[in-house]
C-alpha cells in the first residue's frame, strides 16, 4: 500500500483510496481517517464507494465493543512506560467522526458503545465523543467509572486526563451528574498518576459543590496532612489548600498560605514591566496567574486584616532590600493585598488607603496607594452602576 500523506494530485489519491479495498472484500481500517481528512479535496473520489463504506461502517460499529479493549505497559511498574493496545481502539474513533457524517441518525444506536470508548479516547476523539452525546447520566457513565476506579486495570493509567477533561464537560451539561465524586477522589490520591491530572481532578471536584460534605473537608485535611512536607506533591496541595480556603474559610488554611507567601519570595530577573530574558519557571508564572494566592483574596473575616497588611509591610521590606531583584515579588504581594481589599468593598479599601497613607516614605508605596485609590474608584463606578441599574427596574415595574 502507498504510504502517501500529502496528496497532491488526484492520482496519488486515487491509488491511496483504492488500495484500503483489500481483495477478500475487507477494508484498510486507515479509511476512516483518509475519509475524515480528505472529505472536501477528493469528495467524488470518496463518494464513488459511499455504499460500500457505509456496509464496513455499519458492521464494525455493530460488532466493535470498547469494553473489551485491552491495554498493557511493557513496563508493569511503571504507568508511563510504553504499552500495547486493542488494534480497533487506534481506530474507534475515526470511525465516530465518519458515523457522523454518513450515518447520523443510527448514532443513537451506540450511544452507550461511545460512552465506554472514554478510556480510550485521546484529544480527537474525546472532541468526537462530545459531539455525539448530547446528555449523559450516571448510569451511562457507570462503566467506565469502574474502570477508572480500579487500579489493576491500566486503562485507568492510559489517559486519565481525558476522563477528567470529558467529566468535566459532561458536568457542565448535566448538573445533576455526581458518580464521578469517588472516582475524582480516588484518582486524587494514587501516586502513579502525574501530580498535574491529580490536581485536575481535585479541581474538578468544585463543580460538584461538596461544601456541605463533612466528608470531603476530612478528606482535604487528611491529604495537606500527609502530603505537605513532600516538596513533589506541591500542585496538589496548593489546590488542597486553595479550596479549605475558597469553600471551607479554614483558619489554618489560611494562614499557612501567609506564611508560603514569606517564605517564597526570590528575587527575578524581570523589569517592571514584568519581562524577562529566562525561562518562565512556576514561581515566575504565579506572579502573573496568582493562581496559589487567589483563594486567599476571597477571605472575608475581617481578623485576617492584620495579616494582609504584614504582607504590604514584608513587600516593603523586600523592596528596601534589593529594589530591582524583589521588585516583582513585592508587586505580587501587593497585588494580592488590593484583590482582598477589593473583593472586601469599599470600607476595607479605604481603611488601607489611610494606613498606605501613612506609609508613604516607604519605597513602593506611592505605587501601591495609587492602585488602591484607582480601585477604589472602580468600586464606586460599579455600584453605582447597579444602583442605576436597579433603579431603572424598579421605574419599569412601577410603569407596568
């Protein structure tokens, strides 16, 4: 058979097309992705052999079953060796993308088929599975749970973020969705999942609103526990961390974040206009993304106001240090401070106007007291707004 990838002309089309028709009537499973690909450039060489296509797709769809797919790592202790894999799953999903076009009204035939491919899936045709089911329930999802929630199956450990990617969107679709909760747990905790795709499934938990659930701020705490002096683990308990914050206002929570944020601070090769001519590092993004301190912007326990403004008093002090080296940092932690005083409303905004104001000789501050007042102005802009808003409502109700 050709091995021919660029089809500049009709010819080399042609004898590509024609030689996935084997001469004891089966077809080169590489079909579907030729038909895929190449479905507007060589339609009518294409839909010559429409019918016939239609018979293969029909019959392999018929007989082809995900749940027996197979899986095994060349290196059984390792989950991130090579592997072999079932021939049809390499090709489950060019079939999908064909049955939409040819045949998209028997896709309801295998729904369920196309449901347990999730294991399988990677970024293609997890795009596929999400164009063809509509909606989903816990017990079309059931399958491939279990096979998520066992570790002596390696599917499990094929591609763990395409379960926690199409979970995540199945949610947004059905709101009542909540049988992937033990399996987002139970994926959490195995340390032979990367540290990214268990952060990713502790994130996904949120949308499943567990504030109530005693259960899972036992399960939070237990994790910090366990997991904080171990410098690896760090994703994963910044996101532990962030949500006994952002769902439970745990103190102690809270306070450790304080404390990470002193013990952080390093000096950067950025200017002030946040370039710099190194690799972005993790530390480096966070000072952008302030994605480790956001949770704690959203504190509301006036207590903690004490602590917000040690922060401004440390960036201070870092600035005084080594100007240009902590420049970045200090602007961080003070860009953190204004968030809180912000989300705070304009009460706490002005109560750190009047004590900025006291600080004024102080390297940065100046800076510092121009954003708070700048937000300030913001704020009332924003009321205001909604208060013109509300009352234009309230005209219109009396109108009618």
């Amino acid at each position: 058979m050709p091995n021919i990838t660029n089809y500049d002309n009709d010819t080399k089309a042609n004898q590509t097309f024609t030689s996935y028709f084997l001469p004891d009537g089966r077809v080169n499973l590489d079909i579907f992705k030729f038909i895929y690909n190449y479905r507007h450039e060589h339609e009518d060489l294409i839909s010559n052999k429409k019918d016939k296509i239609i018979t293969v797709l029909r019959d392999l769809l018929n007989k082809t079953d995900p749940k027996t797919f197979k899986v095994n790592f060349t290196d059984k202790s390792n989950k991130s060796s090579s592997y072999t894999i079932t021939v049809m799953a390499h090709y489950y999903g060019d079939l999908l993308r064909v049955a939409k076009l040819y045949i998209p009204d028997e896709i309801s035939n295998y729904i369920q088929n196309i449901i347990n491919f999730i294991p399988y899936a990677y970024s293609d045709d997890q795009q596929a599975i999400l164009d063809l089911v509509k909606t989903i329930t816990d017990e079309e999802l059931a399958w491939v749970n279990s096979v998520f929630l066992d570790k002596q199956n390696n599917a499990r450990y094929l591609i763990t973020s395409g379960y926690l990617y199409l979970v995540s969107e199945f949610k947004s679709i059905n709101k009542d969705l909540m049988s992937p909760v033990p399996v987002l747990k139970d994926l959490t905790l195995d340390d032979d999942i990367s540290v990214y795709d268990r952060r990713t499934a502790l994130e996904n938990l949120q949308s499943f609103h567990l504030k109530t659930d005693n259960d899972y701020y036992t399960y939070l705490k237990k994790i910090f526990e366990e997991k904080v002096s171990i410098s690896e683990q760090r994703q994963l308990i910044e996101e532990v961390n962030s949500q006994l914050i952002s769902i439970y206002m745990d103190k102690d929570a809270i306070n450790w974040t304080f404390n990470e944020l002193t013990s952080r601070a390093f000096t950067s090769q950025r200017n002030k206009e946040g370039m710099s001519s190194s690799w972005v590092t993790d530390e480096m993004e966070e000072l952008t993304s302030l994605r480790f301190a956001r949770s704690l912007t959203t504190v509301k326990d006036t207590s903690f106001q004490q602590n917000f403004l040690k922060l401004l008093i440390f960036s201070f002090e870092l600035l005084q240090q080594d100007y240009d080296g902590y420049y970045q940092y200090a602007n961080y932690l003070q860009r953190i401070v204004i968030t809180y005083a912000k989300n705070n409303g304009l009460e706490t905004l002005d109560e750190i106007i009047s004590w900025t104001k006291e600080k004024k000789d102080f390297k940065g501050a100046n800076w510092l007291l121009k954003e708070l007042q700048l937000n300030k102005l913001s704020l009332i802009s924003e009321n205001n707004k909604k208060e013109v808003a509300s009352g234009i409502n309230e005209l219109i109700e009396d109108i009618l």
